[in-house]
C-alpha cells in the first residue's frame, strides 16, 4: 500500500490536471508514480518533465534508452519500474529474450546485443555502482559509439531512473491494475539464479578535498557555444544561482535535458514546503551515504550561509545526528530515512513511515523523497560528467519555507 496519497485526476489543481492530461495523452492511462506526485504538484509537475523528454526518440533513440533504464532498475530491484519497461521496451522491438539477457553480464556474450549497446550497459552498470571506477579505456568504448549528446542523453537517463525507481519504491507506489500479475522477465532471470547483478561497490568515501582530479567526461559549454534553444535555461540559472554552475554547462550539449533537469533542480534549491536548511542537511546526508563528489563541498557551504551551524553539519558528517542535541526529532527522523533510501529504498519500513508521518504531512515528505532522490540522481550525473561545482551560489540565499503545505490533494478511490 502507498505510503502517501494518489490524487484523483479529477480533483487536481490545474498544474497536475496539466500533468495528468499529458499523461494519458503519452501512456494512456493516469500512472501511480504520477499520481503521488499530487502531494506537491510545484514539485511533481517539474520532475515529471525529466520522463517526459527521456521517453521518446532524442539524441538516442528511445529503444536504447529502454535498455538503459531496464539495467538500471534491475540493479536496483525495482519492480514497478522493470515490470513497466518490459512492456514499453517490448513495445518497442525488444525482445523478451533480448531483455532477459541484460540480468548480470550475459549481456556481454548474447547474441541480442551489438558492441555500442554492450558498451551502453557497461556503463550503466557502473554508474550504478560507482561512477568513479569508470576507467579511461571505459569511455573511449563508449565514445566510439556516442557522441557528447548522447553522452548526456543516456547519463541523465540512468541518473534520472535511479532517481525515480528509489522515490517510488520508498512511498510504496504500486503498479497500476493493467500491469499487476505479469511476470517479469528479468525477476525469473534472477530467480533461476543464471545471472546476478554484480554487488554494490564497497569503495571508501573520501572526502571532496582529497578526491582524485578528473576531467569533464563531456565539453562545458558556454552561453556563447551553447545551442539558442538553451540560452533561456542558461539565463534562469544565472538568475537563481548568480552564475552558471558547470553541471549546467555540461548538460547543454542535451539542450532538452540541460532545460528540464536545471528546472527541477532550481525546485529543489530554494524554500519549499520545508526549510531549505534542512533541505541542505538531507542532500549532504544522501550524498554521502551514496559516496558522490559532485557539488558536496558546495552544498556544506550552502547550508552554512543558510543559517545551519557548522557544528550541526560536523555532526552530520560525522554520525552523531542520531544522538546530537543539535538535531530534533523531526529532523532525525528525515535523515534515517534519507539513508535507508539511499541504501535501499525497498527496505523502508512501515514504522519508519509512522514516525515520519508524526512530524510532516503529505506535501513535506513528498518534497523530501523528491529532493533526496535528485540529488542521488544529480550526484550520479555529476560524477559521472566528471564534472566539478566548488560553489552553487554566487548571490544571497534566505532559508525558511515559501509553501504552505496544507492536507493532500484528494484521494483516488
């Protein structure tokens, strides 16, 4: 059972009607993941985008991507969203067999599969893992195959699915009634025990200031190289930010990811439903916990101008916050479940749901979920770019909160 509410179509506020019709229109139906999202429609509306401009042919054709988000989402044992890209990528010419070969490595000796889809799932599989252990002879294979856009294209597409598969799977979303029942293809490949998916890197976290030096995996570009269709996206961050952070210049070789994920990071970067500091607090915690580089020096800055004390943040950093008197319990309780969902999102249990419930309603805790998992998502997208922000912000930042989260949109039958 969902752990928060699905919100009636019909009982939406214009933003998510908006969602919802675009919805049907791409799908055919109104999906659950959508429909939670009606909790906080200011951050659903924008999230939702991501999908939208990764589910269709772009500088990578869509049933490449499928195959992408299909590895992703397996590693992460992700049944709702496994089970919905069996179909959507059967759909769209890949077959079951084919499908079934993308469990642990057969990918790399089935016949189903050409060299650039084998060097795509290489590298998915070790973004999933630990984008730092992508070696040089790693991506020149997936450079003779992709160019810089595509690059991008299929980052975003395995950062963006990390993101969803561990948003949903934590709320307990499930699969909507057309679908419950099927048997995965990928599930039974794992039961019968033919392939496993490699295990979940042990690397040390180290910290920012002592990491290896890397190089841009893809070109930064300028507001002057950039194509025209992203010189408004470039001016909004200048606008947010006070500059044009680097991940941003990355992502413009993508011009249509470049413009929904800096939209969907600037929701995630302000006063919300919850005070931005405590924002902060849990995108440090989500950073850690998943080992990523990207922006972490960046964010302890941010959440210091924000009014979170410095020691607040050492203990943090430190696993005292379970015990600290710096921290409450409403906080703390945000923070064992920014960890569990970073670990696993499928293991959040029904009691931690309770004590979290105790403190915050639908709207904060969907916003919460939300900007843990981005930042899983925009850690992955970051570190695998190669890609360095010391500083976020160049002009002033106020925390606090903007919205006032009310009950729940009203609940589907």
């Amino acid at each position: 059972m969902a752990q928060l509410p699905y919100t009636d179509p019909q009982a939406a506020d214009p933003v998510m009607k908006a969602v919802f019709e675009q919805t049907v229109k791409r799908f055919q139906m109104p999906l659950n993941i959508i429909s939670i999202m009606g909790n906080a429609p200011e951050v659903g509306s924008k999230m939702i985008q991501i999908y939208f401009d990764i589910l269709q042919d772009g500088a990578v054709d869509w049933a490449t991507k499928e195959l992408a988000i299909l590895k992703a989402t397996k590693m992460g044992d992700c049944l709702y969203c496994v089970t919905q890209h069996e179909v959507v990528s059967e759909r769209l010419g890949v077959s079951p067999e084919k499908q079934a070969d993308i469990v642990g490595l057969q990918y790399r000796v089935s016949p189903h599969y050409s060299e650039r889809e084998r060097a795509l799932l290489d590298l998915t599989s070790q973004v999933v893992l630990d984008p730092e252990q992508i070696t040089p002879e790693s991506w020149t294979n997936v450079r003779e195959h992709f160019d810089d856009a595509q690059i991008v294209e299929i980052v975003a597409t395995i950062g963006a699915y990390l993101q969803i598969s561990k948003f949903g799977d934590a709320m307990g979303v499930e699969l909507e009634p057309v679908f419950q029942g099927r048997p995965s293809v990928l599930f039974e490949r794992s039961r019968q025990s033919l392939s496993r998916e490699p295990a979940t890197s042990s690397t040390t976290w180290v910290r920012p200031s002592t990491r290896r030096g890397t190089m841009p995996a893809v070109q930064l570009l300028e507001k002057e190289r950039a194509e025209p269709a992203v010189a408004d996206v470039f001016e909004a961050a200048e606008r947010h930010f006070g500059h044009v952070p680097n991940l941003v210049k990355a992502l413009a070789n993508n011009p249509a990811l470049c413009r929904s994920i800096t939209d969907f990071m600037i929701v995630g970067l302000r006063p919300g439903r919850v005070d931005w500091g405590l924002k902060e607090l849990l995108i440090l915690k989500t950073l850690r916990v998943m080992k990523s580089y990207y922006s972490y020096g960046a964010h302890e800055k941010l959440a210091v101008e924000l009014g979170v004390p410095e020691a607040k943040i050492g203990d943090l950093a430190n696993s005292l916050w379970r015990t600290s008197p710096r921290f409450n319990e409403g906080e703390r309780v945000m923070l064992e479940f920014a960890e569990q969902v970073a670990r696993d999102a499928n293991d959040v249990h029904d009691e931690l749901w309770q004590r979290m419930k105790a403190h915050w309603d639908s709207g904060q805790l969907l916003e919460m979920n939300a900007v843990i998992t981005t930042f899983i998502q925009i850690g992955r997208i970051g570190d695998t770019l190669g890609v360095c922000d010391a500083v976020l912000f160049t002009k002033e930042v106020t925390s606090g909160s903007s919205i006032e989260s009310g009950p729940a949109s009203p609940q589907r039958p």
